[in-house]
C-alpha cells in the first residue's frame, strides 16, 4: 500500500502545480496613410531615418517590395488600449506592438500607410492612432524641400 500512495501523491501533487501555457496572438489594426510629394526611394530612405529618430529598430526592410516592420516593443501609455464597457482602458500590460510600413509608388507620388498590429493576451486591443500619426509627421518634416511656401493654411512645395 505505502509502494502506491507516494507515487500517487507526488503524481498529484506534480499534476496539480502545471499551470496551462496560453500563447499571445498577433492582431492587426487599420492603417493610417498619408501621401508624399516624392519618390519611393526617397521616401524609403527617410522612412528608415525617421524609425531611428523615434526610436524604433527595424527588424525586416524590403526595398523593391516597399514594406518595413520594425521589432516588437511594449505599448506605451497611450498607444493603444482596451474598450471596457464603452470606456478606453489604457492599462494594457503584457502587450506588445511594432509598426508595419508599406510604401506604394503613385506616379510622381508615394503613399505611406502605417499600422501598429499588436501581440497580446487580450482580445480586442485597439491602436490609438498616436505612434501611427506621429511617425508620419515626422516622415513629412524628413521629406520637406528647401524651398516651399507658408501661408496661413499651413505649408505647400
């Protein structure tokens, strides 16, 4: 009897400390675009620059294909959150984030659409929009010409 109940107890007790493991998933958020008076390659480039700047280390670049996608860091404060009975929670912990950038050539013109799709536990998290909008003012101010206008409607080339 004593050769069947300690295999049995620290079977138990073995079973009994397991904690399931439960995988984050990736989901993604709408992108965010703006259109730039300035070739692909250009664009490419200060695209680039603008990632450091900010801060963000670039994990995958493809030049020909347009597409950039910088390593996974923890949300910040106020780059996304959750929607609690109508209200935003920005108490995201355990979240991951990273920006996705594709660059599409329009004639004389390049289109920047940016998203931030997150890695997380919780279902449901939303961008907030703020890393989006702020890499591509930043990418506007790396793009501006030497010589453009200002006028009370804001800045032309």
């Amino acid at each position: 009897m004593k050769h069947f109940i300690w295999p049995l107890i620290t079977l138990l007790i073995g079973v009994g400390c397991n904690k399931v493991v439960v995988h984050g998933k990736d989901r993604p958020n709408p992108s965010v675009s703006r259109t730039y008076s300035a070739s692909l390659d250009e664009t490419f480039s200060a695209s680039q620059k603008t990632l450091a700047t900010l801060g963000y280390e670039i994990s995958e670049a493809n030049p020909s294909g347009g597409t950039i996608r910088t390593r996974w860091i923890s949300t910040k404060a106020t780059s996304h959150y959750t929607d609690v009975f109508g209200e935003k929670d920005y108490g995201v912990v355990g979240t991951y984030y990273r920006l996705e950038i594709a660059l599409e050539e329009k004639g004389e013109k390049t289109s920047v659409a940016v998203s931030a799709p997150v890695r997380s536990l919780v279902h449901k998290q939303k961008s907030t929009y703020r890393e989006e909008k702020k890499f591509l003012k930043k990418l506007a101010d790396f793009l501006r010409k030497d010589q453009f206008d200002l006028t009370n409607i804001g800045a032309s080339e």
